[in-house]
C-alpha cells in the first residue's frame, strides 16, 4: 500500500519532480483512481506556484469536461512550472560535460543522468558524449 505523495511545490527541481511522479502514480494506480477524479486527486498533493495551475487551469478544464489522463496532468504541470528552455540547457550542459577529476563510474553515473533528463536517447549520441567526455588518459587506453 503506497504512501500519500509528497506534496510538490512547483519548483523547478527535477529530481523532486519525478519523485512526485513516480508517487503519485503509484498512489493513483493502487487506489485506480478514475481519469475525471485524477485531477482533484493529485491536487491534494501540490501547494504553492503549482497549486495555482489547478486552481485556475486544470478545475476549468474539469469544468469544461476533459478528462486527463495522469501524462496529460503531470506534462502540464512540468510545462507550467519548468522554464521553457529547460530541455536545452541540459542539452547543452550534456554536450559540455567532461570526466575531470571523476573516476570513470562516478562519470558514467552522472553523465547517464544527465543524458536522461535532457531526453537524449539514441545510443549512438550517448555513447560519443560518453567518448568524448573521457579524459585523454583514458581514452588512449581504450
């Protein structure tokens, strides 16, 4: 039996955000809380800046009769609450990530998160950003 999710304030933090995810699809799935309940279901569970996207977004669209799925709702809260170029600075942030000082499976660790979270996954783009973030020590050796 799940816990009740985290409450999720709207900051644009993406480590809490897919914790909130993860949580509340699982709360929602164990209780199989129908799609025209969801929207009131998750709103127990947000506070702050995002409270204010169900308040003035979501109840209107409930209003109107849509009924979201659990993407839909939790894709217009990261839309709503991350800024629009979030995607590209880890883009770029990915591009411009180097070893350094890291041993090679702290790197791998971090630059597979990093990779994650800006969406890049064709595994030929992982594997030259993998590449070409080794320090040159190690890629002589491979």
């Amino acid at each position: 039996k799940p816990e009740k999710p985290n409450r999720y304030d709207g900051s644009a933090d993406y480590n809490k955000f897919t914790r909130f995810c993860t949580e509340v699809r699982d709360y929602t799935d164990y209780y199989r809380i129908p799609s025209r309940r969801l929207a009131s279901t998750i709103s127990r569970f947000l506070e702050g800046r995002v409270w204010n996207y169900y308040a003035h977004v979501l109840t209107r669209e409930v209003y109107l009769g849509k009924k979201h799925t659990l993407k839909e709702i939790l894709l217009g809260i990261f839309n709503y609450c991350f800024p629009l170029n979030f995607r590209e600075k880890l883009r770029t942030k990915a591009r411009n990530f180097r070893q350094g000082s890291r041993d090679v499976r702290e790197y791998i660790y971090e630059l597979e998160t990093l990779l994650d979270l800006a969406g890049i996954n064709e595994e030929k783009d992982r594997i030259q950003q993998l590449w070409d973030g080794f320090r040159i020590d190690i890629r002589v050796e491979l």
